[in-house]
C-alpha cells in the first residue's frame, strides 16, 4: 500500500469534529500528523530559517487534514488559519 494510500485509509478513521468530541478527535487527527511528519507543526516549536520553507509546506498540510476532519459547520474556522 502506497504512503498516500495508507493516510488515506487513517484519515477515513478520525471522527469529524463536531464540538461534542474534542479529546477524541485531537487524538486520532495527532496520530495523523505523526503519520505524515508534519507532527512538528503543533508542538509550539519555531522553526529554524533553513527550515522554514519545509514548515510552511507542513503547516498547509497540516491544516488541510485538520479541515477534512471537521464537520462542515465548523470548518470555517480553520479556513486561512495557521496551526503555529
């Protein structure tokens, strides 16, 4: 199974976001980010200035998964937000 394959088959596996389940989502949608690398994204960490190109292409994956895993009435509320 190919590397997007096998994203794709764990992101049919986070719940949506709906604001009833906070805690589960941010679990599963961590695990996510840890599978994808971009698990760097969310800890607070600032990047180094060779590394800021790669971080920026993390932070719009990473906020594009964020989105596909949010119902749709929530998901204006990532649109056009960075995650650091």
């Amino acid at each position: 199974m190919s590397s997007s394959a096998f994203l794709s088959t764990v992101l049919e596996q986070v719940v949506k976001l709906n604001g009833d389940n906070w805690h589960t989502w941010q679990a599963q949608i961590l695990m996510v980010f840890q599978l994808n690398d971009s698990d760097d994204i969310v800890s607070g960490k600032e990047p180094e200035p060779d590394a800021l190109k790669e971080w920026r292409r993390k932070n719009k994956l990473a906020v594009t998964l964020m989105w596909s895993c949010i119902e749709p009435e929530w998901q204006h509320l990532v649109l056009g937000q960075p995650l650091g």
